[in-house]
C-alpha cells in the first residue's frame, strides 16, 4: 500500500474531510510520485464531488494531465473520475466539457484509454443528455420491458420463500427490466431492499423522480452498505451527487453517512 492508497485507506475510515488536503496536496505535488498523485487526484475528485466543488475537481484533475499526460504512464489506463468530471462540472458549475475533453485528451498519448475515453465523450456531448454519459444512469420514468420466464417466476412466488441466489436473480432481473413497480412491491410487502449496489441506486432514482424523498433515502443508504471499492483509489461512490435524479434524494442524512461513517473494506473490518 503506497502513501497515496493508505490515505485513501483513512479516508475510507470516515475520515474524508480530514484526509482531503492531503490528498490534494500528493495529487499536486509536482516533485512526487506520478502514480501516487493520479490514485490521490482520483479520490480526492470523488471526496470534492460529495461537497459539490464541481469546479475545484475539474481544475484538479485538468492541471494533472497538464502536468502528467504527456508522460505516459498508469494515469493513461484510467477513465472515471478523470472524464466524467468534465460532464459534472458542465452541469453543476457552468464550466462547459467538450473544450476541456478536447484539451486534455490532446496532452495524452493518442493510443491511451484515457485519451479514448476524453475524445468519445467529447464527441458524445453534442448528441445526448450529459446525464446519459455519467456513471450509474438508470431510464428512471421509463417504460417497464418484459421479465424473462425465470424472473418471471421468482416474482410471482413469496419473496420471503427465495433463497440469496433467487432472490438476487429477481432483484437483477427487475432492474434489467425497468419494472420499478413490481420492485416497489418487493420492498414494500417483504421490508426489503435490493442485494446489490446498482439496483439499489436504480429504487432510488425511481422513488425521486416520483418524489418520495424518505423511500429514495433509504435505498441511497442502503446502497451505501452495498458499496465496495472498484480499484485501490476508489474511496467513495460519487454517482448519487453526480446524477441529477439521484442528487434528489441526496439529503443531509445521506451526505453526514457517506462521508463520516466508515465504507466498503473499511466498514467490514470494523464489523469484525
């Protein structure tokens, strides 16, 4: 575990405001480890993001590929959080995206994913909704499709009566689905909510466009249990502030658990 990771770690602990500066200050240290500053830029992108400092993310990570893009290196392996701030920064600071993907993906090597990843959004921009391009969009208000036989079948028996596996299969299925109101039935006659992070973002979105604020509460938090790291930089899920329709529900409540009570691997060791 390097500098950047262990601070990460700490962050994790419920600790995200405290470990803040010094997160930005690895990712800004022009005399440090390459590596090290883009794990600690990337966390404390998703940290800024949570405080809703839109604009400060996007300026952080725009200098570190100013400073960094053009040497190569794993920063060229990435693309969440780096891209997508761009698109947040458009939506909730006014800061127009497509000239700052153009620019950054100009200071990278051409055959680089990041690079890839900047000039498709750019692209993609002027053809959909920004809210389609980030992470964790769900057709919230969209027309249900037809379950499959087996989904079909689990939903249709007692949701008490299914083992772990079904029950995963049919929360799975209902969200592939879109079928929300068969989902809300789930939740509602069984006191459940889904196993998986993704679906539980998924009822949420659902309950806040239909503005049932304390419902898409609960799914964010219980979402929040669900969570685990996607790489060792990952330090805390930003898609609930970064979607428009989940920013909804994202209450006082919401915030104070995500970023001052312990998470993922944190939080599991912590239970035991």
């Amino acid at each position: 575990m390097n500098v950047a990771e262990a601070l990460i770690s700490s962050a994790r602990q419920g600790r995200f405001d405290e470990t803040l500066p010094d997160l930005v200050r690895l990712a800004t240290r022009s005399d440090g480890d390459r590596d090290e500053a883009w794990e600690a830029a990337a966390a404390a992108v998703q940290v800024l993001s949570w405080r809703d400092r839109f604009a400060e993310a996007a300026d952080l990570v725009e200098a570190l590929i100013l400073r960094d893009g053009s040497l190569g290196g794993e920063l060229c392996d990435q693309d969440v959080p780096f891209s997508t701030i761009f698109l947040a920064a458009e939506l909730y600071a006014d800061q127009p995206a497509r000239p700052r993907l153009l620019a950054a993906a100009d200071r990278m090597p051409q055959d680089c994913v990041l690079a890839g990843d900047l000039t498709w959004l750019a692209d993609e921009v002027t053809r959909r909704p920004l809210e389609e391009l980030l992470p964790s969009y769900f057709d919230w208000g969209g027309s249900s499709r037809p379950l499959d036989g087996q989904v079909e079948s689990l939903a249709v028996q007692g949701f008490d009566t299914l083992d772990s596996g079904a029950r995963h299969a049919l929360w799975q299925g209902l969200t592939n689905a879109n079928d929300f109101e068969r989902a809300h039935q789930v939740a509602e006659s069984a006191g459940a909510v889904p196993d998986r992070y993704a679906s539980c973002l998924w009822m949420a979105g659902w309950y806040a466009t239909q503005g049932d604020l304390l419902r898409g509460e609960r799914m964010l938090l219980a979402a929040r249990e669900r969570w685990w790291p996607y790489k060792a930089w990952d330090a805390v899920p930003d898609d609930p502030v970064l979607q428009p329709a989940l920013r909804l529900v994202v209450t006082d409540r919401v915030r104070e658990q995500y970023l001052t009570r312990p998470i993922g691997p944190e939080a599991a060791e912590k239970k035991e």
